[in-house]
C-alpha cells in the first residue's frame, strides 16, 4: 500500500487545483469552501469533477521500460481527473465514489490497468492526457533520489 496524500483514494481536490490561476486568484477561505462544496456534491452524487487538459498536449518522452524496474511505475499511484472526453470515452476506470478522478485499487495504490507483473499499462493506446504527458523527470516524488536513481538505495 502506497501511503501519501498524492495517491490517496482520499481525493485530495488541492493537488487538483495547485497550478490553477483562477482558484489561486480566490482568498484562502474561498478556496476552502470551494474544495468542501465540491467535495460534498461528489458524494451527494450531485456534480462530478472533469480534468481540464489541453489535447494536444506534448507526450512527455521518458523511456519507461529503461526505468520500470526501479520507479515500479510509481507515476500509476498519482490521482487525476480524467476529462469529460476520457470519462465519456469509457476506456479508462474512475472513482464511482468521486467521479471522474481516475480508479484506485485500495490495496495497492496503484491504478487498475496497471500489469503488476510487468508495470505496463493495459490502456496504453487510450490512456488518459495526463498519463501521457506527465513527466516524472523531476519529480522527488517518485525519484527522492534523484531521476534513474534507485529509490530504494538510501
Ligand atoms: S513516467 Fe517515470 S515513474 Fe512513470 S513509468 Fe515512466 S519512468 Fe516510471
Ligand atoms: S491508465 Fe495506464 S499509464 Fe495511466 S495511470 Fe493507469 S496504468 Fe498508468
């Protein structure tokens, strides 16, 4: 089980919103009751949250394979709304409970198409926008040891 707020099946609405010019431009008690009002219409099953991707975004251009042996494909535990398009799309599992964020397995953090085996993903040709242009290059998340550095070697 992967244990941290990015990865939580608690979806965590301000990592969702952390880059967002408009929600930053609301003072901080605006911003509270906007994640709380969101948070609550999902599960009253009231209103969804839609992921708001540019299309045509750049793929991000890390070699995986070289890599999935020491990053375990950490990037699959990161939470994210899919956008109405993907949801619609109905190729990708979400949240039932908070929809359109992207499915968890509760056991291991990690997303359902996800070969725990191989570390590949199952969807690749329809993977999500997100998927395919996050980079985890800088990310001490996923690399605390720095990129292609073994996160396990302290
Ligand atoms: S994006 Fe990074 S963390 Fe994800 S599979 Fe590729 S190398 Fe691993
Ligand atoms: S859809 Fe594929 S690439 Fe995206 S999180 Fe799931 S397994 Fe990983």
């Amino acid at each position: 089980m992967i244990d941290d707020s990015r990865t939580s099946t608690d979806i965590d609405l301000w990592q969702e919103f952390v880059d967002d010019p408009d929600f930053l431009e609301l003072p901080s008690g605006g911003q509270e009751k906007l994640i709380e009002f969101l948070n609550r219409s999902m599960e009253m099953k009231l209103g969804v949250v839609y992921g708001n991707e540019e299309p045509n975004q750049k793929e991000a251009c890390i070699d995986c394979k070289s890599y999935q042996g020491k990053c375990k494909s950490k990037c699959c535990t990161l939470i994210f709304a899919l956008t109405q398009e993907e949801a619609e799309a109905g190729k990708v599992q979400y949240n039932k409970e908070k929809p359109y964020f992207i499915a968890r397995d509760e056991e291991d953090g990690y997303c359902p198409h996800l070969d725990r085996e191989s570390y590949q993903c199952n969807v690749w040709n329809d993977r999500p926008i997100r998927c395919r242009s996050y980079s985890c290059e800088k990310d001490d998340y996923i690399w605390p040891n720095g990129f292609g550095i073994d996160p396990t070697t302290p």
